[in-house]
C-alpha cells in the first residue's frame, strides 16, 4: 500500500502536537585571541541573544552545548553555566562529536522543542584555540586518528585534506587555480563582513603564491584556528519579545560516512557521501529541494570541500564544483551564493563555535541584516562535519511568509 504521506516533510509526520522551532536570537563574538575565560564569552554570548529574543535566563528550560576542548579551563561547563544564569534547566547537554558537535547540539535543541519537552532552549559554543600551543595541538589531533595503524604515521588534518584535494583534481581533471578561487571568494566576502577575522580581498594567484602547508594546499587555503563563542535561542513558535522576524528550522538531517579520516571505505577520496545524506534528509524534512535554496553557509574548512559540498547537493556534476566558483556562479549576486559570510576561510575557525556561526550567518541572509546581503533571502542551508567530512549534520531554515 502506498504511503499516503510520502512527499511530506518528516517534521510534519510524527502526528499533529509537533511545535515549529523558531531562531529568535542569536550572538556571537570572534577574534584572534581573547583574554577572557570560556565562561565568561559564553555567558556574554548567552545574555545577548536573549536579550535579542526578548527573553529572560529564567526562560530557559534546555541549555546545549558541545562540550568544550580538553585544554579548556573549566570543565562540567554546562553545570557552571547554568549556576551563573541562575537557572535550573530540564534539560542540559553537552555533545562531543567533533566539528558536527554544535550542529548536534543544535539539532538536540531542535528535536526537544519539536517534541513539546522545551520551550526555550538555548545553544551555546565556546572556544579558545589561543591557549594552547602548536606541540600540544598536534598531539591532540594524533588522538583522533586510529592509534594502531594511522596515528604512528603522523597524519596531521591539512595533511588528509591535501590527499582529497589531490585526489579531486586528478579524478574530475579539476583546475587547481580554480579550487583556489574558491579560497579568494570566500576571504573576500569576508572583507565585507567587519565580524570576520579577515579583512583583505585576495585572488586566486596570491592564495597559490602562498607557501605550502600539505602538498597541494597553500597557506590560504587553510582556515586560521581563532577564539569565539556564539548563542541562539530557539523557542517553540514564532511568539516571544524578538524585536526581529524569527526564523523557523525547517529541516534537519545528518549522516555518517563508513570512514575514519582517511577516505570513505571502497569510495572515492574525492566524494564526502555523508554529505549527501545529511542535506537529503534536511532538504525532505523541509519539503524542499537545493535548487529552491536562497543561500548555502557550510561547514568548509578547506576549499575543494566547498565544491564537493555544492556537487554532492547535485547543483554541479562531480568535478564542477570549482568551475562554477570561477564562473560566479557561487558568489553573493550569482544562482548558488555559497558562503557571503566568508565561512571557515574568512570569517574565522574556532571549530566547536563554526556550526552556530553557520547558523547566525544564515539568520542575518533570512532577516535581510548580513552585511553582504543576498537579496530576497528566504532559505538557506548550512551543514557541519567531523573528521574528514566522516560525518555531517545538515540543517534548512527559513522565513515564513
């Protein structure tokens, strides 16, 4: 018997007491490096999307977090936090997953407010990548790889996205300078956004002028690891005292590739699959398709992941996806605009915070405020990953109306 509601969003088919969640404030703070404890830019972040929601501490009744870094000061963050709020939450979350950890995070949120379990919830990320140094760094990064038989080979995280990007432009005979265009797109949009850590516009040949960091990627083509925190309020409805349009979550999604950071297992190098199932799952539960997407802010810490991302939403053949950052076609006036922000690239790293500053990205296109504004705005898609694109949440949101 055929399914009489196939076609429908998936938020829509879990019975009629399913509440919309709605984006009603949003904060965020980004520097090279801070002097402030996590806590202390967590909570700043916190108050300033509430007040931007129109809400109080006492409103919350969910507080989410990924957990922060192991060289973060303070640990049971969330404990703390919710003590210097004042407030007594229903539910408390901390999520480690890696760089998908604010997007699961978030899609947590989103889930208890759907299901009627919290009205205002609140999603929160901090990080301070200025306390700890290159050698500790490394070691940390060591720990993720399998310990028996990648780790002893000291795989660093350029070192496994060079072989994709190597793999990429071998496999699609891809242009390496247009790759590279990709990298001057996006520090570029982010010399138009002052809350960028960036401020200078490049080309594609200052980017491959740059000195080599894993062969074949250059020093720009790698995002620069920064402090910052963000926060967003998500409420059950539209209602509550935002003074702006609330932007409703309209669909969620996420998958996970059968890999661990060095390629999909007997799948190309070159192709993130997590990818296509994550933005599959968000674009049905939304009822809508990437061709009806206003404006892409995806998690892309390097720049042929950008292309691939744009290929595996099916906009571009495999291969394409560079080529139609030369064309224009990804840019803030053209049909696809990918990243206005100036994403990972641009705009600043702090992993942890990346996902939610996907988010406030993707808000300010929706509420006509970003500063390179993608005209007429009114859905946007944004994702987040771990590993080597093993994993990937995938998120859609709109403006209703």
């Amino acid at each position: 018997m055929p399914d009489l509601l196939d076609g429908w969003p998936r938020s829509r088919r879990r019975g009629h007491t399913v509440t919309d969640a709605y984006i009603t404030g949003v904060s965020s703070t980004l520097d090279r490096e801070y002097d402030l404890p996590e806590r202390d830019l967590a909570l700043h972040a916190i108050l300033q999307a509430l007040d931007g929601a129109g809400a109080e501490p006492t409103d919350i009744d969910g507080l989410y977090l990924p957990k922060p870094r192991p060289w973060a000061e303070q640990g049971f963050f969330s404990t703390l936090v919710s003590d210097r709020l004042g407030v007594a939450p229903d539910r408390r979350l901390e999520v480690y997953t890696g760089g998908t950890s604010g997007g699961n995070a978030f899609h947590a949120a989103v889930g208890d407010v759907r299901a009627g379990r919290v009205e205002t919830a609140v999603v929160a990320a901090v990080e301070r990548n200025s306390t700890i140094d290159t050698a500790d760094y490394f070691e940390y990064i060591l720990d993720i790889f399998d310990r028996e038989f990648q780790a002893p080979a000291g795989p660093s995280v350029p070192g496994i996205y060079a072989q994709s990007l190597q793999r990429y432009c071998h496999e699609f005979d891809a242009d390496r300078e247009a790759v590279a265009a990709i990298a001057a797109k996006n520090r570029s949009n982010a010399a138009g956004n002052p809350a960028a850590v960036f401020g200078e516009e490049l080309t594609a040949a200052a980017v491959l002028d740059s000195r080599p960091i894993a062969d074949p990627l250059r020093l720009l083509e790698c995002p620069t690891p920064c402090d910052g925190a963000a926060a967003l309020v998500l409420t059950a409805g539209a209602g509550g005292g935002s003074s702006t349009a609330p932007v409703r979550v309209s669909g969620v999604g996420a998958g996970h590739a059968t890999s661990h950071l060095l390629g999909v297992r007997d799948g190309s190098l070159a192709r993130f699959p997590a990818v296509g199932t994550a933005t599959e799952g968000a674009l049905a539960d939304a009822g809508t398709s990437a061709d009806a997407v206003d404006v892409f802010e995806p998690y892309a810490p390097f720049p042929h992941v950008e292309a691939v991302i744009t290929e595996e939403l099916g906009l571009y053949e495999p291969g394409d996806g560079a080529a139609a950052c030369v064309r224009g076609e990804t840019a803030v006036d053209g049909p696809h605009p990918v990243s206005p922000s100036g994403g990972c690239l641009g705009r600043g790293h702090p992993a942890m915070v990346t996902p939610l500053l996907n988010y406030i990205a993707a808000v300010g296109q929706l509420r006509g405020e970003a500063p390179i504004q993608v005209p007429g705005a009114e859905r946007a898609l944004t994702t987040s990953e771990h590993g080597h694109v093993d994993g990937v949440t995938a998120t859609v949101l709109e403006v209703d109306g």
